[in-house]
C-alpha cells in the first residue's frame, strides 16, 4: 500500500489516542446490540440484487457489489460505487483505498467485522464515472433497505457523492464534513473518502476528528 509516512504516522498516533479513549470510556466497546437483525432478509435483498437489471450498469459490471459486514452493525460506512477491484472480488473497499479503510476502522478500535461497509450505488460504472442520476434512483432503493434492516446507530459516509446523495443537499464536503444528521433513525457523520484522503494527505486530520466523532457516537458518548 503507497501510504505517506506522515498518514502512517497520523493513523499510529490516532490508535494511541484512542486505546487511552477506550480505557476511559465506560461500557463503550463491549455494548450489547439489542436491535436484533433480520440477516435472513438481508440476504434474500443480496440475492434479489446480484441478479438486477434495473438499471444501464448491469450490461458492464462483472459483479454486484452488494455490502460486507456485520448485519446487525451499529456503524456502517457507506461510499460512492465499486471500483474495478471491487468489481473483480465482488467485495466494496478492496482496493487501495479499502485497505486504508480497514486501517482507519482499526485506528478507531474496531475491525472490519464489527462494522458494515456500503456503497450507495451497487455496480461499476466504467472508467469510475459519477454515477448518473437514473443509475442513482434505480439502486438507492437497495441502500435504504440495507439500512433499514440494519438499523445502525451510526452511518459515516465517505466522500461527496454518497453525502450529498444520502442528504439530498449540494453542500460542499468542506461544509458537511464533521456535522452530525439524522438519517433513518441513525446519526449519519460525512467524512472524506479514503482514496480522496490517498491523494490529499492535508484532510488526514480533519478525517481524524469525524472518526473520533464517530466513535463517540457509537459509544453513545455525551457530545
Ligand atoms: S447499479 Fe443497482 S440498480 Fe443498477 S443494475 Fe446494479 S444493482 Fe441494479
């Protein structure tokens, strides 16, 4: 992975941070999920969706990249659309900037397997291009179900395009970046997406401070 030293250094520092946060914070880590789940339906929309034509990115795409993780997370992190190594294992976050997630979700204390991870739009579009507006109202029905039978207390969103897609807003990532929504019963907190934060190391620590204010969501931390 072509990380800077200087985002090793960040991310070594932010699990520092954190294990002396997570030593403090009463009940936090180890907190019961009483929700429930309905993982039974949850694959059978997986199902419903690896097999959908709804919309142009069917005829181009080798998988649907449907969503992995815990299916009764309490955080879930939802990005743009598959990449092409997404596209080739089927799998959201496997590239590059997927293995960068994973060392942000570690920096926070937790592992890929206690969260779920998302993309709002399920299929590649070619050559990455933003996602169409049609592509969007076809596959958003999916993301909302996920959600919904998920039901997580917090939803982080990585990057513009999944925040203001969520939000139904045009403000800038600057503008929404580090706030705290509603969404679905869920706290939903936009930060950068992390192939975004690859090529821009200067958002590193602002992505930083969403992730901590993440986590104090998801300990149910007083803000
Ligand atoms: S992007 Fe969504 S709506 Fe379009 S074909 Fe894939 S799963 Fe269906």
């Amino acid at each position: 992975m072509n990380e800077s030293p200087d985002l090793l250094e960040t991310l070594a520092l932010a699990r520092d941070f954190l294990a002396r946060e997570i030593a403090y914070a009463p009940a936090s880590i180890a907190r019961m999920n009483d929700r429930g789940s309905d993982s039974d339906s949850l694959t059978i929309l997986s199902q419903e969706a690896c097999s959908c034509q709804k919309c142009g990115l069917a005829r181009t795409r080798t998988s649907v990249v449907f969503g992995s993780g815990r299916t009764d997370a309490d955080l879930v992190f939802i990005g743009e659309a598959p990449g092409a190594e997404e596209d080739r294992q089927g799998l959201p976050f496997v590239g590059a900037a997927g293995q960068l997630l994973t060392r942000m979700i570690e920096a926070m204390g937790l592992t890929r397997e206690d969260v779920y991870i998302a993309n709002v739009i399920k299929c590649r579009p070619p050559n990455n291009r933003d996602p169409k507006p049609d592509e969007i109202a076809a596959c958003q029905p999916y993301l909302l179900q996920q959600i919904e039978q998920i039901a997580p207390v917090v939803i982080c969103t990585l990057g513009r395009f999944a925040a203001q897609t969520l939000l139904q807003t045009t403000e800038s990532m600057g503008r929404l970046r580090g706030k705290i929504f509603e969404y679905q019963g869920a706290k939903l907190v936009p930060t950068y997406h992390p192939a975004a934060l690859l090529r821009n190391t200067q958002w590193k620590r602002p992505a930083w401070e969403d992730l901590k204010l993440v986590r104090k969501l998801y300990d149910g931390t007083e803000i």
